[in-house]
C-alpha cells in the first residue's frame, strides 16, 4: 500500500519559503503539475519540500544538481515550465 500523501492545503503551507522566488516556484508546481504528477513525482516534490531553503534556491537556479535522479528531475520540470511561462 503506497503511503498518504499529505493534505494539499499541508503542501501549500510547505511551499512558503523565506524567500519569494521560492515560493512562486514552488507553489506554480503545486497547483500546476503537482495533481497530474505520477505517485514518485509527488514524492519528489514532497521530499524537495524538506530541503533548505539556500539548498532549493541553487538547484532552482542552475548552481547544482540533486544527486538524487528523481529530484534533479522535478528541479528540470519546473525550471522548463517557468521559462515556458516567460517566453
């Protein structure tokens, strides 16, 4: 039995970082692409959530890379989605 995802409303509150990039990139996925996810999707973006935040910012912004394959590919994910947005 796969584990329960946390409420949506728990994940929003989540996504409220320290600083605002964070928070815009972060929530933009929760609302966008979180709900059409497959189930490891939404466990790397819930285990991108436990991250600090200096950590999210430089793989956000192209500093490094996660190790972890799942997570370098949500990080991928939501960096194509925001430059589609900004093309």
């Amino acid at each position: 039995m796969a584990a329960q995802l946390p409420h949506k409303n728990q994940l929003r509150w989540r996504c409220r970082r320290g600083m605002q990039e964070l928070d815009i990139l972060l929530l933009r996925y929760l609302e966008q692409d979180f709900d059409q996810a497959d189930h490891s999707q939404q466990q790397a973006f819930i285990a991108l959530l436990q991250q600090q935040d200096d950590l999210l910012w430089d793989w956000l912004s192209g500093r490094h890379i996660p190790e972890q394959p799942a997570i370098a590919a949500l990080i991928k994910q939501i960096n194509q989605a925001t430059h589609s947005i900004s093309d």
